[in-house]
C-alpha cells in the first residue's frame, strides 16, 4: 500500500511529501481498516483517536509552512489468546507489503499470571511510515496505530483551521 506522501525521500534536504491533512487521515483510515480486514481484527466502535503535531526537527526547530504529522489510532476487539496469531498476521502481511519489523514481541505462553502484552512495530523505508498493533488496558483488545512522517500541506490548504476533527 502505498505511503502519505507516495514518494521516496532519502535525505535531510529532501522535499517533504504534500498531502491536505483530510487526505492524510482518509489515507490513515484506510491503511488501518486494511491491517484489520487482513488479520481479522475487528474494529470495535469506539471513537478514533488521531491528532496532527507540528513538525519538530532534532534540535528542537519548527517552521512555519504547517508541516505536520499524523497519529491515528483505533481499538479492535481481539480474544487475548489470538493476539499473537494477529501479530503474526500483522507482520506477514507489512513485510510483504515492503514494511520493515522494527519491533515484534509475542505474548507469553504457558504462564496464566504473565500479562498478556504483545506489540509490533513496522516502519515503511521509503515513505517512512509506521504501524503499530499492540495490547491495550483491559482484555480482549489490541490498538492498531499509523503514524506519518512530516507532511507538507498544499499551499491552500496550509492554514490551522483546515485540522479534521474527530468523528464520533
């Protein structure tokens, strides 16, 4: 699937990706119903979460052109004995699909009092995306979270007031 911005960026100096901040979220939204159809995940109907932040460069730097990120995230309901199967799911799909396992780790097994926290990670090397599909508070639940690199909003669409928001 392809990333926010669609392109390949290698550098520092390199243009950001443009992308409306609707666009993004609409992209966000169908990435992750994407991740739950293919691993049978069931999101549950809880509101969404998602927030745009400005970009903040390593030094603590910003600019002024609206550049953002996106962080989306929704809730699914999973039996806690089929989270790992979903895990594993999650990342054989990602990494067919070009995402590289940043972090995998699997509920333990055999052991009734070990707490039942399995969390992936996977990173898009091109478009620099991240997915994430971890345990939550509570049972039965995992969340399922796409996280953007710095996005450029187009020229007109750079103003604060343009933020989406939440749906209910």
């Amino acid at each position: 699937m392809a990333g926010p911005g669609n392109g390949r960026f290698d550098g520092k100096d390199d243009p950001l990706p443009v992308k409306s901040k609707q666009d993004s979220l609409d992209w966000a939204r169908q990435i992750i119903a994407h991740v739950a159809q293919e691993t049978g995940a069931r999101i549950n109907p809880e509101p969404e979460n998602f927030g745009f932040t400005p970009c903040i460069g390593r030094n603590g730097e910003s600019a002024p052109d609206g550049r953002y990120t996106l962080d989306y995230g929704v809730h699914a309901d999973v039996p806690d004995d089929q989270h790992n199967e979903v895990l594993r799911k999650a990342r054989d799909l990602l990494t067919r699909e070009g995402l590289k396992v940043t972090e995998y780790r699997e509920v333990p097994t055999g052991d009734p009092s070990a707490q039942p926290i399995a969390a992936f990670s996977a990173r898009h090397p091109e478009s620099r995306y991240v997915i994430d599909v971890d345990s939550t508070a509570g049972h039965n639940r995992l969340s399922l979270v796409v996280r953007t690199p710095c996005l450029m909003p187009p020229p007109e669409s750079a103003a604060p007031s343009e933020m989406p928001t939440p749906t209910p």
